[in-house]
C-alpha cells in the first residue's frame, strides 16, 4: 500500500504535498525532500481559509486515498524581551507557530483518519498516521536554551505551547490510530537560526537526514514525546 506525507511549511515511500516558504531552510528542505515525491501547493501563515483550501487541494490530488503524515514545519521568531515584547509580535508568533498546527492537524484530520483506517491492524507508526510538529528546544522550560545570546521570548513560548500542543493532540488523537510527536531539528544553519559559529550547530543537510531516520523509526511509545533530530528525549 502506498503512502502518502504532506509536509506543510510555511509562506516512493512517502508521497508528499509539501507547502513552502521562500526562506532558505525551506528550500533546503524541499530539495532533500524531493526524492519522496512532493507537491508543492502554497500555504499562507495563520490564515484559516487557506489552511482549509490546502487540506481540500491536497484531499482533490490523493484522490480519495488517506494522508499518513503531515509535518507542520511553521515558525517564525524575534529576539523580543521581557522589556520590549509587544501584544502585536506575540499574537503573530504564536498565530503561526501554536495556532496554525493546531487549524493545520484539525483540517487534515479526516484524510489522516481515513489512512489509519486503511492499516487497522498496525501500531502507530509514520507510515500509518502521524502529525509531526516541528519545534525547538528553545521552547525547553527546564533548559532555556541559549538563554544567554537572546531572550526570544514570543518564539520560547510559542514553542513550549507548541510541545502541550503536540502533547493534547497524542492523547485525542489516540484512538484514530494517529501519533504525533514534537521534534526538534537541532540548531541549524539557516537564515532563521542566525550567524553565530558554535559546534553544536547542524547542516540543514545533517537535520533534515536524521530527521527522516527518526520518522522512519517511530513508534506508539513515542507518541506525545519531545524528541531532537537525533531520536534523542528532549527535556519539555
């Protein structure tokens, strides 16, 4: 049996329509991507009618299969403080990175369903039904990470709610045989991630290979986790 991914960033063993920003770790992204055979169909941040133009468009192209994976890729950030964070940068960085995933795995849940359903016998697993949130560990309450070269206060929090997110979606989502998990690409080297030289930073190439070795690898024990590009447990 075919299966079927949409990875949903923001602007054949997985068939994939994959939603794509201009910014450089997306187009790195889609081009490592590409070989699981990808659509491309356009999602604007944040806006509820296009998230659910998108989930019909990519419902019209499977063509009355089910979805077994959505990656909901979204973020973005500021390095606003406890000093400066305004009401207007907050309510868009968690638009985009807390809201959207949740309109996004709502939108998406019927084609997510209808492939569980199609692999009734299996645990969950990617291949079945699967949301993977991409997060960061700059959302780590009990790490702060980084803390040192930047607040990044609506970026944080957005992140640490992304993780309940992921978390509340796990127990819902349960019985329709859908995992999800929240995953952290590492400290990558992107437009997004910044300049700064430190060895614990990643390739966009490095990320998002051991990112696809991690989803090929879930399983129901992972479900509701926090996990890094490495398979690695991420203190929440």
């Amino acid at each position: 049996m075919q299966s079927h991914q949409c990875h949903v960033q923001w602007d054949s063993h997985f068939h994939s329509p994959l939603g794509h920003t201009s910014s450089s770790a997306g187009q790195g992204a889609v081009g490592l991507l590409a070989h699981l055979g990808t659509l491309l169909p356009h999602v604007q941040p944040a806006v509820d009618q296009h998230i659910q133009a998108a989930a019909a468009s990519v419902g019209e192209r499977l063509k009355g299969s089910g979805l077994n994976l959505l990656i909901n890729n979204a973020g973005i950030g500021n390095n606003n403080s406890l000093d400066n964070e305004t009401l207007d940068d907050m309510l868009h960085v968690y638009t985009t990175n807390t809201i959207a995933p949740l309109l996004l795995g709502q939108a998406f849940l019927p084609l997510l369903k209808k492939a569980a359903q199609g692999n009734p016998g299996s645990g969950l697993s990617c291949s079945k039904a699967a949301i993977i949130n991409m997060s960061s560990t700059a959302g780590s309450i009990q790490d702060l990470y980084l803390w040192q070269y930047g607040q990044a206060l609506s970026y944080r929090c957005s992140k640490a709610a992304l993780n309940m997110l992921t978390r509340c979606q796990s127990m819902g989502y349960r019985d329709h045989g859908i995992l999800c998990v929240a995953l952290h690409p590492g400290w990558v080297k992107t437009d997004m991630g910044g300049t700064l030289e430190d060895k614990s930073r990643v390739t966009v190439d490095e990320s998002v290979g051991g990112m696809l070795k991690v989803l090929s690898n879930l399983s129901e024990k992972d479900s509701g986790t926090f996990l890094n590009w490495e398979g690695k447990v991420m203190a929440w």
